[in-house]
C-alpha cells in the first residue's frame, strides 16, 4: 500500500505554482525580426528628424528603456475600474536616461510579436543609436504603452486581417529610413 502511495500521479495543490502555471501561457515573446512581417523596418537604420528623449525605469530588476514621443509624458487614461487618482499613482515613473540629437544614427535591431494575455497582440520595436550602441530601446510601437504609434498597422491582429498590407511600416515623421554608415573595426584606419 505504500509503494501505491508514490505512484500516485502528483497533484498542483500549492496557489503559487498553480498561478504560474496559468501565467505562463498569457505573455510570451515571439521574435519576427528576419520574417515577412518586419522586412520593410528591421535591420534598417533611421535619421532622428528632431532632438529625442530615452526613458529608463527600473522593471523587474532590471532597466528598461523606451523612446516616448517629444510630447511625453502621456495623459494618463482612467478605467472604468480606477479611478484618475489610482491609475496614476500606479504609472511608473520614468526618468530621462540620454538625449538622440536631431541627424543622429538610429537602428531598429529585434522586432517581436508581444502577447499581452488576454489585452492581445502588440509590437515590440526594439532599436539602438550608433553613439550609445549598448542601450537597446523600445520605440513607440505598441498601442498599450504609446497613443501615438510610429509603425502601422497598430498590431499583430491588425496585420492579418487587413489583406492590403502584408509588413509593418514606418509613419512617423521623428525618424526616416536613411542608409547605414559604414562600420570601421578597430584595427582599421580612416581614410
């Protein structure tokens, strides 16, 4: 009776692990930087039209950085379950990290497909600048941290109904495709 005991099929009893298991199904990361959808945007590289602003926060023990339009920050929007008052004392705040100086070298390095669980699908547009290669950054590209998008259509769902359009596509005026500057190596010598 014992040895049955053991051979029972183990049971999720404990609420935390019970949780997670059900969180791990609700957002995920698809990276799309080398498919169809983001081949008109990824690897390419863009002019800053206007002097820009990066944002950094501290997220999960870790820095997160985003590039927030020269109008940030955003009014924030009430729900119907909270209050103005609520929802903006739970906002992040977000501190300016580095300037991008108007004519400076942005490249637009992973593209992803974010599930947000039961919110959908949106972009996660992630780029660097040539003086500060090491910092990635998120660009205005998803519809639930951004009103004003840089990118059309506005999400994964978007993309897949509209039979028009069958990549994502720049539509913002900050920034513009412009060629990638050679890159010297270390050993080499300028002409």
């Amino acid at each position: 009776m014992k040895i049955l005991k053991y051979l029972r099929r183990p049971r999720i009893t404990h609420p935390h692990l019970m949780t997670l298991f059900i969180l791990s199904g609700c957002a995920y990361n698809e990276d799309i930087t080398n498919q169809d959808p983001a081949k008109e945007i990824a690897n390419k590289c863009y002019q800053a039209q206007s002097t820009l602003t990066v944002y950094s926060r501290e997220a999960h023990s870790s820095v997160e950085y985003r590039l927030f339009p020269p109008d940030f920050p955003p009014s924030p929007r009430p729900t119907r379950k909270k209050s103005l008052i609520q929802w903006t004392s739970e906002i992040p705040s977000w501190d300016p990290s580095f300037i991008i100086d108007k004519n400076d070298i942005l490249r637009i390095v992973k593209v992803t497909n974010e599930l947000r669980g039961t919110n959908g699908h949106c972009w996660h547009i992630i780029a660097t600048v040539d003086k500060n290669p090491f910092i990635e950054f998120e660009l205005p590209s998803c519809w639930m941290h951004h009103t004003n998008l840089w990118f059309t259509p506005d999400s994964p769902y978007e993309l897949s109904i509209d039979k028009e359009r069958d990549a994502i596509t720049l539509v913002s005026d900050y920034i513009k495709l412009t060629q990638c500057p050679l890159v010297q190596t270390l050993n080499e010598t300028p002409k």
